[in-house]
C-alpha cells in the first residue's frame, strides 16, 4: 500500500471546518478549488475583501448583528469566518509541480504546532518551494489555526502529509534530490554551504526534538544554522526561513 496518500482521506481533519482572518478568507474566496459552503462576515471585512472580487453564492451571516459565532470567542478572525471544505492536496511526490528551475523542497519530521506550520507555509511560497511535506502521524493538518497563520499562502502551496517520512526521503533520492537534513549540533554551517544545481529537499524536526534518529540517517548530509548556539536554538520557523534564503543563493 502507498504510503503517499491525500491528506484529506486519512487525516482526523478530514471534515468541513471554519476558517478565519482576512487573507486566509480573502485567499480561499478567490481560489477556484476550494469548496466554500458559508461565510461569517462584519461590514468592515466585506468592504476589504470583495471590494474587486464577487460574492459567493452561498450563505452569508452578518457577524456585526451576531450574538453567537461558529468558531470559539478567543480565535482572532477579524471580521472574516468561513465555512470550507479542505484542499485535496497531491497523492504522490511524484505529482509535484515541475519547472525549469531546480526544485526545492521542505520536509518537516512531525512538526505539529499549526502556528509555526503556517509560518513556514508562508515563508515557503515566498521562496518558491515546490512542496511542503509533513507527517500525517503528529504532523499538523489543515485547520483554521495553520491556514490563518499561513495568510492565505496555503491556498497556493502544496502541503503533503505522508505517513512515513523515511519512505519519503529515500523515493526523494531516487528521483534525484539532495537532502538535507538542519541539525544544531552538525559542524556542517550552512554559510559554507554550495547549493550548485541540485534539486533539494531540506529536513527540519520539532522544537525540542529536532529531526528523528531514523531520520537523520537517511539524510545525505547534515548542516547547523551558523550561531550562538550556547544560548538558545531558533524556533523551527524562523529557521526554515534562513535556510530557504540561504538556498536561493546562485550556484557557484
């Protein structure tokens, strides 16, 4: 059996959900392929998001007049809740997006916190990475939390939840791609790195854990965020975010 499988059919988020804040809503609203099915919404909200965009045909609250929402009181939706079914996302590696340009790739070994996964959705679709991969075991799925903090990158990347990452890794190899594998203690710095012309797929572990030890060994190289590593690591978004800037550098 695959182990490369739609998140949507595996995934206990695997249902409608509501999401929430102005460019994740905006975003969805003006992505084709996303199913909207109702939308919460304040007069102030409405003005910015469908000042140049229609209306959906679907069901609209107006949540100035509401008493009660459908999501908790303490999510910051700023005017902007809407009902959606999830994005089918890929079902095999093998189907991410090709282009001219040497492909990039970010691998997360069970990063679950949806926060710093949006983030670094976001940070990803800035520096053209093809794809987002993560566990579908103890990784985060698509909620309002990640989507939100995504700011509406996520209606434009390619997230992929697999269920084993090695199995990932070594089919990411056979197809070509270079990985590596941001580990604190590696004396690899990635201010000496060479990127050439490699395709590449760049491994980063949860906070507190850092990447697997299975993990690890499958990489085909190791390297550190140059830094005062004696005080405190990086959160694991801020360091994809280094590490992505530091991959578009040009081949030498």
């Amino acid at each position: 059996m695959s182990t490369y499988n739609k998140r949507s059919k595996h995934s206990s988020e695997n249902g409608d959900y509501y999401m929430f804040g102005l460019h994740a809503v905006k975003a969805a609203i003006e992505n084709p392929n996303r199913r909207k099915h109702e939308l919460w919404i304040s007069q102030n909200a409405r003005t910015k998001i469908f000042n140049d965009h229609k209306i959906p045909n679907i069901p609209i609250f107006n949540l100035d007049k509401s008493k009660s929402l459908p999501i908790s009181e303490n999510k910051v939706h700023q005017g902007a809740i809407l009902k959606v079914s999830p994005l089918k996302q890929l079902h095999d590696i093998y189907e991410i997006q090709n282009n001219e340009q040497s492909k990039l790739i970010v691998i997360l070994d069970k990063v679950s916190d949806p926060q710093n996964v949006g983030a670094i959705i976001r940070s990803s679709l800035f520096f053209n990475c093809n794809a987002i991969i993560n566990t579908l075991n103890g990784g985060s799925s698509e909620t309002g939390s990640l989507v939100k903090a995504a700011s509406g990158a996520f209606e434009q990347s390619q997230y992929i939840q697999v269920v084993n990452i090695t199995q990932t890794i070594l089919r990411l190899k056979k197809l070509g791609y270079l990985v590596i594998g941001l580990d604190e203690s590696s004396t690899n710095k990635i201010s000496s790195f060479k990127k050439g012309n490699n395709d590449i797929a760049v491994v980063f572990g949860a906070e507190g854990k850092g990447i697997r030890r299975l993990t690890k060994k499958h990489c085909d190289m190791l390297i550190s965020i140059d830094g005062n590593h004696n005080f405190s690591s990086l959160n694991v978004s801020a360091a994809v975010g280094i590490t992505l800037f530091k991959m578009q550098s040009k081949p030498n």
